[in-house]
C-alpha cells in the first residue's frame, strides 16, 4: 500500500523523528495507526455506553430503579456470598 502524506504531516513526522520520539517513519505510521484504534475502540465504548444509559433512563422513568441503600444493600449480600 502507498500513501501520500501533505507536507504538513510529513514535517510532523520528520520533527517527531529527528527529536529521537521515533527512530523511523514506519514507527511513527504505526503509533498513528495504533491511537487511531484507540480512538475508534472509545468511539464504541462511548456509543455502548450511551446506549446503557438511555436503557437504565427509560427503566427509571418506568419507576424500576433501586435506591442508592437498597444496591449497595444487595452488593454486600453478594460480597457476603462470594467468601
């Protein structure tokens, strides 16, 4: 695969090289690379998230949320379970 990179992005990855954050282009490409993943994985993390929390807004406002004492009730029987 051949890419094309603008002269800006060029020279950013020439100033990472030359200030020793990089010893080559290939390293600097796949560290791009690999924060582009991080990116997209947050991206899905946020979308699944949002989703969770529109399900448990819909089961609040259906009056099926647990008070703050009850879970934290229910979390130590289940502590309590686990010894």
């Amino acid at each position: 695969m051949n890419i094309t990179l603008t002269p800006d992005q060029a020279a950013l990855i020439q100033q990472q090289i030359h200030s020793g954050q990089f010893e080559t282009v290939n390293q600097a490409i796949e560290a791009a690379l690999q924060l582009l993943d991080k990116r997209l994985q947050y991206g899905r993390w946020v979308k699944d998230t949002q989703q969770k929390i529109d399900l448990a807004t819909d089961q609040l406002a259906r009056g099926e949320g647990v008070d703050g004492e009850e879970a934290i009730a229910q979390l130590r029987a289940k502590l309590r379970q686990s010894k």
